[in-house]
C-alpha cells in the first residue's frame, strides 16, 4: 500500500493534492477531496468536521487506487460515476460527455422561453448524450413535454438512468438515431428545438486537455473542420420542425458566437437572432425565432 494513501484525513489530502499539482491536474485540492469523499462515502462537511480521523486499511487502498487512476488522466466524474450539474447528481460514464456549467445558461435560456408560453409546451432536445439538459428541462418546468434524441445507445441508457433518478421518465421521450433523424415525421412540432452539439474543430483535438481528449467521447467533441459542421445540420435539417414562434437554442464554443449567429441570420425563417454571454464574457448561447409558418 502506497504510504502517502496512510495517515490521517488532512496529511491524505496535502500529500495527494501535492501528487496532483505534480501530474498536473488542474484542481488538485479539490480532486483530491472529491476522491477521499468517494472513498469514505462522506460529504465535504465531514472531511472539514474530521480532519484527524485516520483512514483504515481498506479506505487506503481504495483510495490510492482511485488517485492512480486520476494521475493517469482519468476525469474524476468518470472515476466516481457521477457530476452535479444544475444542482442535480447525475451519473456519467465514457460514453457521455461530463456536464459542464456553462451549459447551465442553455439550460436557463430555455426555461426563459418556456415561461413566456401560456400553453404546454413540446421540446426537441439534440444529441441528449448525459440526459443533463432534457432531464432539467422536465423537472423544471411541468408543462414541458421532451424529446431527445441520440444516436449512442450506450449515452441513451445513461440518459434514461439520470431521468429515472429524478422521477421524471415518463416526461421524457428517448429515440435513438442521428440528429433529427428520429423525429423526421414530425415537421412543426416543437415549441423548442435545443442543442449542445460537438462543436471542436477537428484540427484542434490534439491540443485539447488530457482529461478532454484521451477520456471524452470524440463523438461528442469533433465538429467538422471548422466546428460548424453540427449547427449546419441543425439550421438545415431542423428549423421546419419548430412552430412558428418557436425557439432553436444552441450552445457554442467561445469563438463561434458570430459564425452561429450569420447562419442562423441567413436562414429565411429565423429572426431575432441573439447571443448570451456566459459568466466570463464570452459567447455561450445563441437563439433563434422562427417566424413563418411551416
């Protein structure tokens, strides 16, 4: 047993955020937190309420055997199954792209939409993967009726997991196929049309984080050449499924902002095209109306 997993609560975690910061893990501290609380099955309130107590022999060798897989470059939320995103626990694995917060404002942006619509309303989620979006969008808003598609089973099951463990199953539709394919019988359908597409540039895979690039699904990261490859796809095969009045929401890269934004203006059925920035400043969600009929 590695001696540096042995000791007490507070020497456990200075020497393992210590080992991290060596590997060149970007949030040492809290890794090594998060870890020892799987480990312990402990909140964070208990590691701070107990920083003497000493880790038995079994929690020590659990414990080294989940830092070794972070050293490697393993995301944490893959090591202990599960992220918070929303405030809302849910379980990922490799098949699924970890939920980020900056996803949070698309959640936000729909729920926006939604609260302006007297009537119930039907949302088209894209490429569901984790289930994040669609499963918040079904525990926030009772008049939300969703679908979601993907074409990963293995991200559907993970999906249908996630709405089983906040109780909203039968609120949410699951079709598994690429893109819009599942719903193409369905033209005019959906008061929303809602989107975190792979929007990497291929080219710059390579460069991404060891944690992104080795672990995450590239399924859910390349974008074509330039990253635009899905919200072309989106806009061309999408837009004649929303109602008019209808939002398209799309979450971007921090660069695409304003190439999302000129192909939503050159469609001849959306109008009102907008940009929300995320907390830094940066482009995050772009949005769009459609005012014709179908």
């Amino acid at each position: 047993m590695d001696p540096q997993a042995t000791g007490n609560v507070a020497d456990v975690l200075q020497r393992t955020a210590a080992r991290f910061r060596e590997a060149g893990v970007d949030a040492p501290r809290l890794d090594a937190e998060l870890l020892l609380m799987e480990t312990l099955g402990w909140s964070r309130e208990d590691l701070y309420r107990n920083p003497e107590g000493e880790l038995q022999e079994s929690h020590a060798e659990r414990f080294e055997s989940l830092v070794s897989r972070r050293v490697r470059g393993e995301p944490v939320a893959y090591i202990t199954g599960s992220q918070e995103f929303w405030s809302l626990d849910l379980r990922v694995t490799p098949h699924v792209l970890i939920p980020r917060p900056e996803t949070e404002h698309l959640v936000e942006t729909v729920l926006d939409f939604l609260a302006s619509r007297p009537d119930p309303c039907r949302v088209l989620e894209v490429g569901t993967g984790s289930g994040a979006i669609a499963v918040c969008l079904a525990k926030e808003s009772a008049r939300a009726e969703v679908w979601a598609t993907d074409v990963s089973a293995p991200a559907l099951d993970v999906a249908r997991e996630n709405a089983r463990r906040h109780g909203v199953e039968r609120r949410i539709h699951w079709l598994r196929g690429d893109l819009l394919a599942p719903v193409r019988g369905l033209p005019g359908c959906f008061d929303v049309l809602v989107s975190n597409p792979p929007y990497v540039p291929n080219g710059e895979i390579p460069r991404l984080q060891r944690d992104v690039r080795d672990w995450e699904p590239a399924l859910a990261l390349d974008g074509g050449a330039d990253g635009m490859d899905f919200y072309r796809r989106i806009v061309r095969d999408g837009v004649r499924h929303v109602r008019q009045g209808g939002l398209l929401a799309v979450e971007v890269g921090a660069e695409q902002g304003d190439d999302v934004s000129r192909l939503f203006r050159a469609h001849g059925e959306l109008r009102r095209v907008r940009v929300r920035p995320d907390y830094a400043g940066l482009p995050r969600v772009v949005t769009a109306e459609r005012v014709q009929g179908v």
